[in-house]
C-alpha cells in the first residue's frame, strides 16, 4: 500500500492543484519576465510606422489593428502580473483615449530595468521606491515642458492639426482624411461651453466599399435601413418616436367574435380600419410627417401612413431611439397615440439616400451647434473600416481631453529625451540607494523613443545619441523626424503630445511597476473543473434495467 505524504510548507493548507511560488526568484523575477515578454510583443506596433496584429479572439472574430487596447481586450491573457500592467493601459483608455501602448512599454521597460538592479544587490522594495520618487519629479517637470495650449477649439483647421498626431499613430496614410472628417464632427457638435462635450454625440455608420478617401460627415444622425412606406423625404420634418410596433396590439387572452352574417363581417373590418385611420389622422393633424418606431410597422398602418404621406422608419436599438430623441428634440411614447407639439421632434431634412449598395435613412439638422453629427465610414474590407474606427475614436478622446486641459507637449519622442535627461541629472544628486532606480527610470524613459526609431528603420543608437546632444545644447523640443531619418523640432512641425495622455500614462506605468515589484508570493487556486458531471439516461424499462 503506498504510503501518503503529507505535503510541506505553505502547500500542506491548499487543495490538490493549487500553486504557489515565492521568493525573489520564483516570484519578482518571473513576473518580470512574463510582463517583458508582453510588452514585446507591442513594441512593433509603437507609433506611426508601427505594424499591424492579427488577432483571432475567442469567438473566432478577426481583428488587424496596431492598437495595444484592441489587442490586449482581444488576448485571453491569463499570467497574474501581465494583468496588472493590462488592467493599467485599460485605465489609460478610459481616462485619456489614447497612449495605452507607451503604458505597456514603459512598465515592462522599468521592470526590466528593475531587474538588473535586484541581481546588484538592490531589494525590490527599494527599486519600487525610487521609481515612484523619479515619477514624482517627473510629474513635477512635466508642465515646464508645455509648449502650446489650444485655445480656439471651434477654428477648424486649428482642431485638425491638433488631432493628427493622434490619428497618424494609427492610420499613417490616411491620418489627413481622418483628421478632417474628425475635426469636422467635433466642431459641429461642440456645445456653447466646450468643457461639456459628449463622445456619444459622434456616431459611426460603417458601409462597406470604395476607399477611407469617400468617407464623409454628416450633421445629424444615419442609419442602415431604408424607409418603410413609400414616402421617402420630407423637409422640416415633425417627429414622433414610439417604443413600441406600430401595429394593431394583440390582447394576451383569445378572444372569439361570433358573426352571422356577411354584413357584420364586413362592419368588423371597417371598424377595424376606421380605428387604424383615425389614429394615424391624428397624428397628421398634430402635424406629423415622420413615425419612428422601435418595432415592425404593421400593413394597414402603413396603408394609411402612405394615404397621409407619413413617413415610417422602423429602428430596433433602444440605444439608437435614444439618441434620436436626444437629436432631433423629441419625448418617446410609450403607446400609439398623437402626442402634443411640446413632445414632438424638428429636424430639417430626413431622408432616405444610397450609399454604395446600402439604403441608409439620414436625419439632417443643417447649422445646429452641440447636437449630434454622424461620421459614415467607407472602405474596401470590414476589418479596415474597424480599424479607421478604432483611430476616429482615439481622435474624438483627443478632442474630448482637450476640452478639459488645452495644454500641449512635443511630441516625435522629445518629452520622454528631455525628461530623461532632468531626470538623470536630479538622480546624480540623490545620495542614497535610490539614486540607482531613479537613473534606470530615465533609461526607461528613453525605450520610447528607440520604439519609434527602430519601427520607422533608423538606426537607434544614433539618433538617440544625436537627440541627447540636441537637448544638452537647449532644443527642447526635439524629436525623431521618421521621414527623414533626422531630428526636427516637433513644435514648428505640429507634432504634438497631450499633457493629460502623457501625464497618465507616466503615473499608471510607475503604479504597475511598482505594484508588481512588491509582490514576493504567488499562490493560485485550483482551477474550477465546472461542476458534476451529468447523469446517463434512465432505462427505459424493466428488462433495461435488470440488465444494467
């Protein structure tokens, strides 16, 4: 009989399965490692020349995008500490829009940098604390670094400047057209007081086919669909919305009507009919020429809707109902009825209009500020239409964080040269051991800028070198030129960086690294097998059963 022995250390308290790891090597250093071999894989999709990833996620979907918060939301990444530095670029998404790859890429650099000062000596705590001492001053020499603050963001080739870099980062050789169609919607749709600007105020209708060049605005709401009578335009249109069908409503119980003869047959159509026509006559007399509804328009409802020249569009979102109303002024109904004036919605201009081979109904309200405006999208694959989405959205988060906080830092890798530089020097004059990490933070610092060199094919080490001499001779803001392989001045080239997406980015990568740093256990419970197994079929007789 074999003999069982019990388990020693921590692994004697946990369940058969379990796991568990500590120490420096066990645990620091391979977190390290799993967060390093995560952030290269993003290295090469890193700013302008960055490529592309061909992401299949769970469900089979095919994503090809150089965006690092589509690949890592697509990537089923299970190591506990990649998550931490995932958890952070996710945060940067949703603060900023932007930036979610120099997250990623900066953490992993400060961890790998981490790691080389663990195996001096340094303990993981200590390393930890002098990251979040250099960060501190980091932050503290940001806002000296400010170059321009956007003033005017209603002035439309000001916004369309301001919002390239962010665009081009994604798409590199559409980020003009981009930036047009972009700054087009956001000044359309910017409300008298810019601080409160809405995202969902944008709207996107991707239709497939010719190029992003076709692509164009629109001031007011599109949908897929066409209209579902046969009054296809109106102008100055009155709206009513309805969230239910606009059909005849079916009672929960059966009923039976006995007829005896032909006449009261007919006296039931007709009075029928004449209850559907009365309602739809209300609603023309309130001075109606457009019933939206949030299900199927029934066939004599539509008879009478063409009689009175109504117009039908039928929308199955309650989302998109919501935003009409939102649009065009309108207070939904719950039930057919004719509502009153008050409740009723304007728009100048709906409807129906073909795009490519697509019927799409447009909701046009011409020289209206801080409404709604949709951006229809064109391309020749539905995976380059997501990922020109993908950039108009980051565009939009730009537009957003501008309104917020206008102020504007070089971009081209000037900040991050410049910031190692000060930051260097600020560690020369540190006396303690954490002088060691604060020099290994603007090490790290400088990763993003040898990113940018090595995806645009220039040599690193040399254009790094002639940058560090540009910036100790005073030229604050230059960048890498990934044209022409040289240095520029980002700020006479309109190359910018947000203060807020760099601010965040900075302060969420520290936190990462150092949460990760102060972890010495892992201990993983074990994995849930998916409850009992089910039961086999029950015979069927007794004969069935005797024998089982």
């Amino acid at each position: 009989m074999a003999m069982n022995i019990p388990k020693s250390g921590f692994n004697r308290f946990m369940k058969e399965g379990a796991q568990h790891f500590k120490g420096t090597e066990e645990a620091v250093l391979r977190n390290i490692e799993a967060c390093v071999e995560l952030a290269s894989q993003l290295k090469s999709a890193y700013g302008p020349n960055g490529m592309n990833k061909m992401v299949i996620n769970h469900i089979e979907k095919l994503f090809v995008t150089n965006d690092a918060a589509t690949i890592l939301k697509e990537l089923d990444i299970q190591h506990p500490a990649a998550k931490i530095i995932i958890m952070a670029s996710q945060m940067q998404e949703k603060q900023v829009g932007d930036n979610t790859n120099t997250v990623v890429i900066l953490a992993a650099a400060l961890l790998e940098h981490a790691a080389q000062l663990i195996s001096m000596g340094l303990t993981p705590q200590e390393v930890a604390a002098g990251y979040e001492q250099a960060a501190e001053k980091a932050l503290e020499i940001l806002p000296s670094l400010v170059i321009k603050e956007a003033t005017d963001l209603r002035d439309l080739p000001t916004v369309k400047k301001l919002l390239r870099s962010a665009i081009t980062s994604k798409q590199y050789d559409n980020e003009e057209a981009i930036a047009d169609l972009v700054s087009k919607a956001c000044v359309l749709t910017v409300p008298k007081n810019s601080f409160n600007f809405n995202v969902d105020n944008i709207r996107i209708c991707k239709i497939l086919g010719s190029g992003v060049s076709t692509s164009m605005v629109m001031n007011g709401m599109v949908f897929k669909r066409g209209a579902e009578g046969e009054v296809k335009s109106v102008r100055d249109a009155r709206i009513a919305v309805f969230t239910c069908s606009f059909d005849l409503t079916q009672t929960e119980t059966k009923g039976t009507v006995l007829i005896e003869n032909a006449e009261e047959l007919m006296g039931f159509a007709k009075g029928e009919e004449s209850e559907v026509e009365s309602q739809v006559k209300a609603l023309s007399d309130n001075g109606v020429q457009v019933v939206v509804a949030a299900g199927k328009f029934g066939d004599l409802y539509l008879h009478f809707l063409n009689k009175y020249k109504i117009m039908g569009v039928r929308l199955t979102s309650k989302f998109d109902l919501r935003r009409l109303c939102r649009a065009v002024g309108a207070q939904a109904q719950a039930r057919i009825c004719a509502p009153p004036i008050s409740l009723l919605g304007s728009c100048d201009s709906v409807h129906v209009k073909e795009i490519g081979d697509e019927n799409v109904v447009v909701f046009d309200n011409k020289g209206e500020r801080g409404n709604v405006a949709t951006i229809i999208i064109r391309g020749s694959s539905q995976s380059r239409i997501d990922d020109v989405e993908r950039a108009i959205d980051d565009a939009v988060n730009t537009y957003k964080c501008l309104t917020k906080d206008c102020k504007l830092l070089p971009g081209a890798g000037a900040v991050e040269i410049e910031l190692a530089r000060q930051i260097e020097s600020y560690g020369e004059k540190c006396s303690g051991l954490e002088q060691y990490a604060i020099k290994k933070f603007a090490y790290a610092l400088e990763t993003l800028p040898k990113c940018l060199a090595e995806n645009a094919g220039i040599n690193a080490t040399d254009i790094l070198t002639k940058l560090n001499a540009a910036h100790e001779s005073g030229q604050q803001n230059a960048g890498i030129d990934i044209w022409k392989h040289e240095i520029m001045d980002a700020g006479e080239n309109s190359i910018y960086d947000l203060f807020a997406g760099k601010h965040f980015a900075i302060k969420l990568a520290v936190d990462a690294a150092a949460t990760i740093l102060k972890v010495d256990q892992i201990i993983i419970a074990k994995q849930a097998t998916g409850g009992p197994k089910p039961r086999g079929p029950k015979p069927q007789d007794e004969d069935e059963e005797g024998m089982a």
